[in-house]
C-alpha cells in the first residue's frame, strides 16, 4: 500500500476520514491525494483560458484551492506528501480518474449515515463510490484518535464467486497487522447447520495462506444483524466485506436494522469488489 485517496469536501466526516488516512500513511510511509469535487455544471475547465467565460468554476476552484492549504497546514499532516485534485464531474468518476491515473492502493471515505450497517454505506456519495470502485473503500463515520485494526471481521457467504474479495482482505489485513474473524451468518431464510457452515468455510479457505485468523457461525435474523452483533461481542475494530459492482450492498442485506444497533454500526467498515 503506497498511496490513498480521500474525497473531501471539506466537512467534518471528510477530515474524520483525513485523520485516518493520515495515521494510515504515516505507519505505512504512504503518499496521501485529497480530491474535492466540484458541482459547476460545465464540462470541461480550463484555468487560463476560461477565467472570464466561467467566473463561478473560477471562484469556486480558488476556494477550493484556499481550504487545500488550510486543511494541508493541519498538525496531522506534517511530514506527509500530500497531493491535491479538483475535478468538474460526478464523484464516482472523479475517483475513478484519479485512481487509475495515480495508481491508488486504498480510498478512504466519511459518511455521516446515522442507522445501522447499511446506512454508513448507503449515501449518495459514498455509496456511489463503494458500488463503483474497483479498489477497497474504507469507510469512516466518527473521528478515530488512534485508528486501530487489530480485529478485523470480514463478512461472507464463502461462495466461490467471493474468493477475489477474501483475496484481497486478507493482504490487507496482513498490512494492518490484523487477526482476521472471517464470518458466515446463518439466518431462518437461508439455514444450514453450523456442521456445513464450518466446512463451507474450510473448504472456501483451504488454498489461501492465512496466517492469523478465526472461523466464526453465527446466527441472527438477518445478515446485516448477524454481523453487527457479532462485530460488537468481539469489539472488533473494523468489518469488512464483498460488493458486487453495480449491484452494490443490496444483495447482503436481508432486512431492516434495529436502532438499537445504531452505537454499533460506528465501527469503520471496508469494502472489496469480487
């Protein structure tokens, strides 16, 4: 990992998320890209030749440049090679540019999603990032003084179609120095003993060196649920699991959430696309 962006708008979930990657990239000697988008509707802007036909892409591309230094200034970013980008198009596209011209390792993002697991990654931004981007999104909902990693849940169905994601967790987890509490929920619509849970899981892992990690079955009534609770009775410190491109986070989720889950669902959450 040698680089990770951070779509800001300059809010406090944003520079929640900044603060993250920041301790990220100072234990991992990473170069840190800041994007802010801009909502002007043109298409294309150009700083020396559209000044007088574009006044506001102007204006708003100074201000933006102005909270660059500001945020560039803070204490946390000291020592840090910080790049900055602005760019005139929808956020998903916007990463998506800047991720492949760059060569982006990890995004992490904030969201202010009050309820439950769904809502952290439900947002109109965020979640169009989570569904689209092709490398993992780490998602930030509170401000983590020391971002800690040392259990990491990652949810899966063990089906062969989420190999690439389990892949791709575990190399991370292997960065982060994390135990990795790999998860299967088992719920009413879609039971099986824990007998063949336990081996649907050995059999999924069999070919994958992993060198610190525990199989867990746990049972709820939904997924979503199953994975809340089961995160908070270890206290782990981040959940991760698979998206399936465009179809997002839909196809894991089997029901609402309680609102006593809410305190929960604070935990940051990562997502890798199968």
């Amino acid at each position: 990992m040698k680089k990770i962006l951070v779509p800001t708008d300059f809010s406090t979930q944003a520079e929640n998320a900044l603060k993250v990657a920041a301790q990220l990239a100072k234990k991992h000697h990473c170069e840190l890209y800041l994007l802010h988008i801009l909502e002007v509707p043109v298409h294309t802007v150009d700083a020396l030749s559209t000044y007088n036909d574009l006044p506001e892409a102007m204006f708003f591309m100074k201000l933006a440049q102005k909270r660059f230094e500001e945020l560039k200034a803070k204490d946390y970013l000291k020592g840090l090679v910080v790049h900055e980008h602005v760019e005139f198009q929808e956020i998903f596209k916007g990463v998506f540019h800047v991720c492949k011209n760059n060569h982006v390792d990890l995004i992490v993002m904030g969201s202010n999603g009050a309820n439950g697991l769904k809502e952290i990654l439900i947002g109109s931004n965020t979640e169009k990032v989570v569904r689209t981007s092709e490398i993992p999104v780490l998602v930030i909902k509170k401000e983590h003084t020391v971002f800690k990693t040392k259990r990491f849940v990652f949810a899966s169905d063990f089906k062969e179609e989420s190999k690439p994601a389990i892949v791709k967790a575990i190399a991370f987890a292997k960065i982060l120095g994390s135990k990795m509490h790999l998860l299967m929920v088992n719920t009413p619509n879609h039971f099986i003993t824990s007998s063949d849970a336990q081996k649907r899981v050995q059999n999924f892992i069999k070919d994958i060196e992993m060198p610190n990690y525990s199989i867990n079955i746990y049972n709820d009534v939904t997924i979503e649920t199953g994975i809340m609770n089961f995160s908070q009775s270890i206290e782990a410190n981040l959940v991760g699991m698979s998206t399936h491109g465009r179809q997002g986070l839909s196809h894991f989720f089997n029901g609402s959430i309680s609102e006593d889950l809410v305190n929960h669902a604070k935990r940051p959450v990562i997502t890798f696309k199968i």
